[in-house]
C-alpha cells in the first residue's frame, strides 16, 4: 500500500512540475470506445504473450491454461497466492481498479511524458525515438514487478515489459490513457478471476 501512495506523490509531482501537453486523462463521451480499443489491444497483447512466451522458453509446451498462469505470474507475482487468504471482493477492487488505474497514469502516462519533455523525444508512433523511450518506460515496470511485486521469473518479467510496450503505444496512439487503463483493468481482473477460480 506504501508504494501507491508514493506513486499517488510522483504523480503529483509531475503534474505541478512539469505540465502535461498531452491529455491522460479520459475524454468525455468516448468510454464506449475506449473499452472496444482496449478489448482489441488486450487481444493484440494474447498474441504478442504466445510469441514472447516461445521466443523466451522455446521448449515450452504452451495451452490457455499454461498461459494464463504465466500472466497470472506476470501481473502479481510472489502476492498471487496471499491474495486467496484476503477477501475477494476488495482484493478484486484493488487490483483490477485502483491498482490498474494508478499504475497506467503515473509508472506509465506520467513517466513517458515526463521523459519526452526532459530528453525532448516527440511521442510519435512512426519516431524509433518514441520506441526507444517505450522501452526505457516498460523496463521500470519490469524493474517495479520484480522489485515490488516479486516477479522473478524471465518469462513472466518479459510479458511484464510486452504489456507495457502494448500499454506505452496505446496512449499515444488514442492521445489519452483511458483505453490503456482498461486494458489494464481488463487484464488484473481477468487474472484475479482465474486465480479465485482455482481457489474454489
């Protein structure tokens, strides 16, 4: 909880010292389509774990059940298996709300503007210094799931760092964070429904 509220501070941080050029924020009357972009970008991501996780571990035999623990390692790491003790409820709003929320504006939207404005990178889709800079963004979250969250496994930290890129690139192709948000929502949540699945 201690680091949210650190992040809850760096996001502010941010905000008062350097201005955003860019809206994160949610554009009014555009969730419906917000939530189609972020199904389609979560299923862009699937495919993009199926490659990674082969290009990783190139023996590995991969069914849905085996990529969903892999995900599940990803998203949670070593707080996977106190999560069943807690209840269900505020641990699902936790972590497919807030978490997901607070992750994808400041480790993600934040960070990456706050970047491009101190190493003057333009967030341009087609610009392999935006890339660049994505790549710089995803490695702190690999950093922060290994670190924060227990993450030890390579191919979980390398699925942790695709998610990112995927969640990097959404943002600036919709110019806001919103549909990022819900793909990151839609992942926690699905994650933590399958982990309270085998619980039961």
């Amino acid at each position: 909880a201690g680091v949210y509220f650190i992040l809850l501070a760096v996001d502010a941080f941010i905000w008062f010292s350097l201005k955003p050029k860019l809206n994160f924020n949610s554009v009014s009357g555009n969730t419906g389509q917000a939530i189609m972009t972020a199904l389609l970008a979560f299923a862009v991501f699937i495919a993009l774990s199926v490659v990674t996780v082969k290009a990783v571990q190139a023996a590995a035999q991969l069914n849905l059940a085996d990529l969903l623990a892999r995900l599940g390692n990803a998203t949670f790491g070593a707080t996977a298996k106190p999560l069943l003790s807690q209840n269900p409820i505020a641990i699902f709003l936790i972590g497919a709300v807030i978490i997901p929320k607070r992750e994808t504006k400041t480790l993600i939207a934040r960070l990456m503007e706050f970047l491009s404005i101190v190493f003057k990178v333009p967030l341009e889709l087609k610009n392999p210094s935006t890339w660049v800079l994505w790549a710089v963004v995803s490695a702190v979250g690999v950093i922060f799931h290994f670190q924060v969250k227990g993450v030890i496994d390579n191919v979980a930290l390398a699925l942790t760092f695709v998610f990112w890129m995927v969640s990097c690139w959404l943002i600036v192709k919709t110019r806001e964070s919103e549909s990022a948000v819900y793909l990151h929502m839609i992942n926690n949540g699905w994650t933590l429904l399958r982990i309270f699945q085998k619980a039961t």
